[in-house]
C-alpha cells in the first residue's frame, strides 16, 4: 500500500452495533484517489437504488484523501456523502478543519455508516495506546447528548473522554428534527453545509463522531515532499493575502461594484447596506482571531465575538455566505445581528445558504400576498426585520410552527402552498441557490444546472477568474490550455470550455482532499506543485492528466448515482427567476438567455462523454473511465424531470430518543 493511505475503510453498522474493517487494494486508490470520487464509489457499490434518504438503507460515507495530515497547505478537505434527503439524489458536501486528518491518523482512510441505530448513540475512535494500529473503536449511548447544542456536544464529549484534543463531527438539533438541510459540523466551525447530510445523521441517531489519533503520515519521497512546501511557503505572501486578512467575505464590495451582490431573494443585486457588512468592516469591528484549518498557512476562518448577542469566538464566525443568506437576502444589514444568525445557526448545525433563502422565499411571496399570516401564525414576514430572521431561525430548527414548512426547503414549501409561490422557490433540483448570482456571472448556469448535488457554487471558479486567462505562465490555468481571457458575461462556446476544464480541477481537487483557497486559480499552489506532491507522497509515477481523470471520473459516478435515482436531463435547468433581468445595479436587466443556455448545456454534455439529448453518460465514456459497472441495470434514460415526491421520507417528526 502506498504512503498517503492507511489501507483500511471503517464500516459501522448501527442496527446491530457491527464493526469490521475493509482493505481496499492499491488499484482501488489510484483510480479514485479519495475524497468524492471514493464516497461515490461505496454509494454506488453498496447502496439500493431506490433507498430512502431517511431510511436505514440510506448510506452515510465519510473519505479522507491521500494527502490528508501532510503539511502542506489545504491538504485538510475531506467528504461526506449520502442520499441528500432535500433532492432525493447525490449528496455530497466537504469540510476542512481538523477532523480528516485526526480520521487519518487513527488509522483509517475512511468511514461508511449502516443502518441506523434504536437510541442516540455516538461513535468513539482512537488508537492513542496504540499509535502503529487502527483505532479501537466503541458505540455509545448518547441519550444525554441528544437535544443539546453544537458548543455544548463538543465541550461534553471532551469531559466525557477525558481528552481536550478529540476531533467531533456532529450533527445538531436540526439534524435530529431532520430538517431536509440540516448539515455537519467538526468542532463547532467547519461545516459540511449543503446536501442535508445532518439529516442522514439524525435519522441514523448518530449523533457525533468523536476521534483521537496518533499515527502521523509519511511521505514515500520526503526531499520532494518538503520541496513543495518550501515553495508554497515562499510563494504564498500571507501579509498581503485578502482571504487571510477578511475571510470569504473580503468579496462583498466588489460585488456591490459588479452589480451582483444576491439581495431580497435575488429581486435586486445591490445592497445599500454592503460596505456595513463586508469582510474589511468585521476586521475593524467584531473580529479577535483569525484562525486556521489543520498545517494551513492561509488562516482564513473568522472568529468574531458580540457580548450583547451572545456571539463568542466559539463558533467561530461568518463566511460571506452566511452573511448574503441571512443579510443581503433578507434585507438585513447589521453585521453583529447577522453574527448573531450565525451563532444560532451554526449551534443547531444548520445549512445557513438554506436557511436564508427559505426565510426570504417566504418574505418575497408574503409582500406579494401568496402567504398570509394564517400561514405564518400570525408573523409579518417584512424584508429587513431582524427579530423575524432570529425567530424562523429558531422554528426552523425545532420544526416549530411556519418553521416546520420551512424545513422542507423550498421546492416542497412552495408545493404545499402552491398559489404560485414556486415561481419564487428559487432552487435546481431541491437545493437551494447559494449567494452568486448567474445572470452577472454565466458560468455559474452551467456550475448550478449541471451540479449533481442542485445549486453549487463550489463546481468550478467563477466567471471573473476567467477573464484573467492568458498565454503566459502567470496565468495559473495554462496547464489545462486555457489561454485566452473570457468575458464574464458570456455563455458561448468559449466559457462552455473553460468552465469543463476549470470543473475537472475543483472536482479533482475534491477527490484529492485540496482546498480551493489554497489550489489555483484561487489561492498559489500550482497544478505542477500538486502533482508532485501527491507522486511524493505516493511514490506514484502520477500526472496531471491521470489526477483530472479521476474529477472527470468523481463528476460521472455523481451522474450515475442521480439517473438511478430518478434523474434527468430536464432536471439540469434553473428557477425562472435566472432567465428574467437583474433589477437593479450596473448589470439591470441582464439575464439568461434562454437558448443560449440549452446551447451551452448541450455543450457541456458533449464535451463530458454523455448523450447531447438525456445527459446519460455513453458507453464509450464509461468504458473510457472503467466505469461500467456503475451503470444502473437496463437504465433507458430519457428527459422528463422526477417528481419531488418519489422519495419522500416517512419519518419526519422524530425529535428525541425512541
């Protein structure tokens, strides 16, 4: 077995408290790396088609990568992945921080969750007597822990074992009243956001993971190892570095600028309040630490504290996600009430890119009058009103009152209520969209159709990166051929390239455990220096070329794992809103042309291998990616979209122990 890789995957059966240990052969690694690509490869493998999202048969994956605990930066991303019981199809989410790396160093490359336990019960995974062995591993009552907070998990579960250096992944309160976007969360601040994952754990009554390592990872070539380290550290000029000094949300006023800041549930994209609210205004106001994920040098998480809202640096602070969802989208702009979302959020372990746009779904039908308040309890639902935002938060979570529709997300909100309030349900298959906005930005068209999980802004760079392509070396994308600069605003076959392209790095970077703030375009590790690190670490003879086939590979067993759940081409499409103009700002009145976008759909489908009518991977495309035996049994794909309702759950409701 190759440095970089333990050699064993952690099952757990939860029905019957079953552990045994799986040791994948060395062709098994090499072909999927890790990360995305390798959870797709167990949900595919091992999980019924037709399984309920909420259901015991429903699997839950957790991939640590290849360069996972090595020093150098970002190496720290690692996956979770399931049914998502909000789309019904593939769901997949990652997360930095610290906990795949102590995975790694407890000695297992990966963990798949069976079953599902009778009574709230918590995994303990440790090897700390025994550093040169996998870890012991123990299932656990977690009665106690069940209806607690994140804060108050993390902080128990380090009494409770008696070890202040555990990593806990844990779902929340939200996760156990499984809302349809519920998330995960490794030590109260590193999310797995999207996909409603925190449901699966809820509804497995698994409650947290907690894990103690003391194993360390060895490169096979360490001279060559410690050489790109060496160069990123050189490279890398942190003093001078925006996402180190103000976070994701350093974004906020060039955004205002372009005219594409996501604001009243995209009925406008720009915000009065912007420059209030943005990552330069935290640094002066609320920010005490910046703090870091596992050996990253970029140290780009905020940690913020307001004493009169109860926010404290526990909890870390708020991604410009979060303050779009809650802030912009809802017509809020006081950066320490939205600190106080974030805590409240973060606490029940929620989606907060969902949760914001179902709150201002809600608002937007309400002025319109397709909610009432007989809907609602008898709440105004006005943009701009803070206690409101706090108060669905809250409902949402506990599944309390109009919260409790909410919590469905909504494409099924908008179904229950009908009056026409889907034409605001702004989502692509289920999910919610995150806070770009794709009439100012067209690639991102392609990156929320096409994204396998629904609306993601995580599948490719965005469009301004592209316009920054050139021949010389300085560009950080020469390496894939893409040369020339390509205008944000368009969608034609030039962005279609570039966009494939640029995806096959991001999901490669997903299946190889690289942070996207670190790996270019983004950040200053090079497609060169990444490659020979992972051929350090490995001893593999490995190339760029074979480190994007296995994104290309990840991007086609994510389509697999769909069309066998019920997918679609006419799935790959966007909430009506895209294809009508911006109404506000520089960029009024631009939108998505409707053809355009078929055109460059068609495209997409084209240059990835799959059929330019159902979107179904061809035979020669599967073949090509020796994956074959993926395919679901006599799948006639054709394009008419699935019903939301063909994977409903029946057991929503459950809030406690049984």
């Amino acid at each position: 077995m190759p440095k970089g890789y333990t050699g064993r995957i952690l099952h757990v059966d939860l029905t019957d408290e079953r552990t045994w240990i799986e040791e994948l052969p060395e062709v098994v690694y090499r072909r999927y790396l890790g990360g995305s690509a390798l959870a797709s490869y167990f949900l595919l493998r091992d999980m019924p088609p037709d399984a309920d999202p909420l259901g015991p048969e429903n699997l839950l994956v957790f991939t640590t990568s290849v360069i996972n605990g090595t020093p150098v930066s970002g190496a720290n991303r690692y996956t979770a992945a399931a049914k998502s019981p909000l789309t019904g199809g593939f769901g997949e989410a990652e997360a930095g921080g610290f906990w795949g790396p102590e995975l790694k160093f407890a000695g297992y490359d990966g963990i798949v969750i069976h079953g599902a336990a009778t009574k709230p019960v918590y995994l303990w995974i440790n090897n700390v007597e025994a550093p040169d062995k996998p870890g012991a591993v123990e299932v656990r009552d977690a009665t106690h822990l069940w209806g607690k907070g994140a804060q108050e998990v993390q902080t128990g579960l380090e009494t409770e074992l008696k070890e202040k250096r555990i990593r806990v992944l844990q779902t929340g309160i939200a996760g156990e009243n499984l809302v349809r976007y519920a998330a995960l969360v490794n030590q109260c601040r590193h999310f797995h956001g999207r996909a409603g994952l925190g449901a699966v754990m809820g509804a497995k009554k698994l409650k947290a993971i907690a894990v103690r390592g003391r194993a360390r990872a060895l490169p096979e070539e360490p001279a060559r190892a410690k050489a790109v380290i060496t160069w990123f550290r050189e490279n890398y000029d942190r003093d001078h570095d925006m996402m180190h000094l103000y976070g994701t949300p350093r974004g906020i006023p060039a955004l205002q600028a372009d005219g594409i800041l996501p604001t009243r549930n995209f009925q406008e994209s720009t915000f009065d309040g912007y420059a209030d609210i943005s990552g330069q205004k935290m640094a002066e106001t609320i920010l005490v630490n910046t703090g870091t994920c596992f050996s990253c040098l970029v140290a780009c998480k905020r940690e913020v504290e307001v004493p009169e809202y109860g926010v404290t640096a526990k909890h870390g602070g708020m991604e410009y996600e979060t303050i779009a969802a809650t802030g912009t989208l809802t017509g809020v702009g006081d950066l320490k009430k939205i600190a106080q979302f974030s805590t409240v959020i973060n606490d029940y372990v929620l989606d907060s890119i969902s949760t914001g746009v179902a709150i201002a779904w809600a608002m937007e039908c309400y002025e319109r009058g397709l909610i009432t308040e007989e809907d609602t309890g008898g709440v105004e639902l006005r943009f701009g009103d803070k206690e409101v935002v706090l108060a669905l938060i809250h409902q949402i979570a506990r599944r309390e009152g109009f919260g409790d529709l909410l919590a469905e997300g909504v494409q099924r909100a908008a179904q229950k209520i009908g009056r026409g309030t889907e034409e605001y349900a702004l989502h692509v298959k289920g999910q919610e969209l995150p806070m770009h906005e794709p009439r100012g930005k067209k690639g991102l068209a392609l990156a929320y159709s096409i994204s396998p999980t629904g609306a993601d802004h995580m599948e490719a760079p965005h469009d301004p990166l592209y316009e920054g392509f050139s021949a010389d070396d300085t560009s950080p994308l020469t390496p894939l051929g893409l040369i020339e600069p390509v205008d944000r605003l368009d969608l034609g076959p030039k962005k279609v390239r570039a966009f494939y392209y640029a995806q096959l790095v991001w999901s490669m970077y997903n299946s190889v455990g690289m942070c996207d703030f670190v790996g270019v375009p983004i950040g200053e590790l090079a497609l060169n220096q990444l490659t020979s690190y992972v051929a350090a670490v490995t001893g593999w003879d490995v190339s760029l070329y074979e480190l994007l086939k296995v994104g290309e590979r990840a991007n086609t067993m994510a389509r697999l794992f769909n069309f066998r759940s019920g997918f679609t081409a006419g799935d790959d499409t966007l909430p009506k809103r895209m294809f009508e103009g911006i109404g506000s700002g520089p960029l009024t009145g631009e939108r998505i042309e409707p053809d355009e976008f078929a055109q460059a759909k068609q495209l997409y489908y084209q240059m990835a291998g799959w059929d330019d009518e159902t979107g179904f991977p061809t035979p020669a495309k599967l073949l090509e990616l020796e994956l074959e035996w993926a395919a679901p049994a006599g799948h006639t794909p054709d394009s008419t979209p699935r019903p939301v309702g063909d994977y409903e759950s029946t057991r929503l409701g459950i809030s406690g122990p049984e």
